[in-house]
C-alpha cells in the first residue's frame, strides 16, 4: 500500500512528507537492519525531495515500538516520534544546501540520528 503524504508549511513554505520503516540488507546476523526513512518534497518540485536515513546501530533503535520512532539509548535516553509534524518542521529547518529548485534527484542525508542528537542537545 502507497503511502499517503502528509501537508506541512515550514517558515512559510510548503512540503509533503512521509516516513517509512524499511530493512536494508547488510552483512551478518540478522541479515537486515532497519531504518526509518524521512522523504521531504518541497512544493512544485517533485523530483527533488529530501531524504533523511536514520539508521540503527548500537544505541539506536528505529521503528520501535512503532514505525517513525527513532530512540537513542545510550547515557539519557531520548525518544523522537518522527510521525509528529513539530520533529518534521525542526528536521526541514537544517535541511541547509538542499536546493530542490536545482535537483533533478533525490539530495540523501544518511546521518538523521546526528541531526536529531544536535536537535536537543
């Protein structure tokens, strides 16, 4: 089933997202590891979104208990529900160099967990 993209206007522009949770293969037990991925189309340019991979690893957990949630569990944990507009909203604001006017391709951020730790911290 496609999923539906959601409305949002960011210091007045306006974008459509989604959040999806997917399993990208990877070496070793258990085959797969799973990442939410944030894609961000900017209004009227629909060949250029923003993609943002928040990735598991050690000290993160993603799509847990539930897609769209990214939870950091080392030292203070902190919890991200990445299907409320306001983390969506704070995440397009450091979207600096995505120029989706420019593009024709997808502009991939792979380090969404960093971003959300320089978001709190």
């Amino acid at each position: 089933m496609k999923q539906k993209l959601r409305k949002i206007v960011v210091d007045g522009t306006s974008y459509r997202w989604r959040v999806r949770h997917v399993h990208e293969p990877k070496v070793g037990p258990p085959g797969y590891r799973c990442t939410e991925v944030l894609t961000v189309y900017c209004a009227g340019y629909p060949r250029a979104p923003a993609r943002v991979r928040f990735v598991a690893s050690e000290g993160v957990l993603v799509g847990y208990p539930r897609s769209g949630v990214v939870e950091l569990v080392r030292g203070e944990s902190r919890v991200f529900n990445l299907n409320r507009p306001g983390w969506i909203a704070r995440l397009i604001r450091t979207f600096e160099g995505w120029e989706p006017d420019a593009r024709q391709s997808p502009w991939v951020i792979d380090d969404g967990v960093e971003r959300l730790r320089a978001l709190v911290l």
